[in-house]
C-alpha cells in the first residue's frame, strides 16, 4: 500500500465530507449557493473517488490519480457559498450547525 494511496483515500473522504456538510447546510437554511454546491458537490465527490479508485487499480500511476483528487478538492473550494457564521466556535462551522429557515414549510 502506497503513502499516495492512503493521502488520496483522506482526500477523497474529505471531498465527501465536505459535500455532505454543504447538504446539510442547504437543507437547514435554503441559501441557493449551498443548493447550488450541494448539487456540484456530487460530481466532485465522483471525481475525488474516481482518482483514489485509479490510484488503488492502477499503481503506477499513483500521480494521475492523486492529481485528480487533489483537483476535486480545489473545485470543492471554488464554490460560491453565501456567508453564514459571525462568531461561532470551530466545531459550529466543522459540523455545519446553521439556524434553519423555517420561512418553507
């Protein structure tokens, strides 16, 4: 097992976490740019676990796969996302806690 490998298996893991975060953003306060991540979100999440797949089947093109990750990542990060947290504590914003909306019912 390669160090790339288990570096793109976390990668991929925080892709999915951070797509998972943005659902759960979305269905709490219904801001469009969470919707509209929480929706991107699914192909970089595809994206992240097609690289750490090329890296686990294909090992000696541990780069590719890596760089493939690590490019799901940055387009996770290039996100328009409105701006929901002030003053709250780190774990707030890690578990992506917001107040809901309850303007839709």
């Amino acid at each position: 097992m390669s160090i790339l490998f288990l570096i793109s298996v976390f990668g991929m893991i925080v892709c999915i976490f951070l797509w998972l975060r943005d659902i759960r953003i979305w269905a709490r306060s219904h801001l469009p740019g969470y919707r509209k991540a929480s929706i991107h979100g699914v192909y970089q999440a595809a994206l992240a676990t097609a690289g750490a797949g090329i890296v686990y089947v294909w090992p000696h093109v541990t780069i590719l796969g890596t760089g493939i990750v690590l490019l799901a990542l940055y387009l996770q990060g290039r996100e328009e996302r409105e701006k929901i947290w002030t003053d709250e504590p780190a774990i707030t914003r890690f578990f992506g806690s917001v107040p809901r909306n309850n303007a839709r019912k």
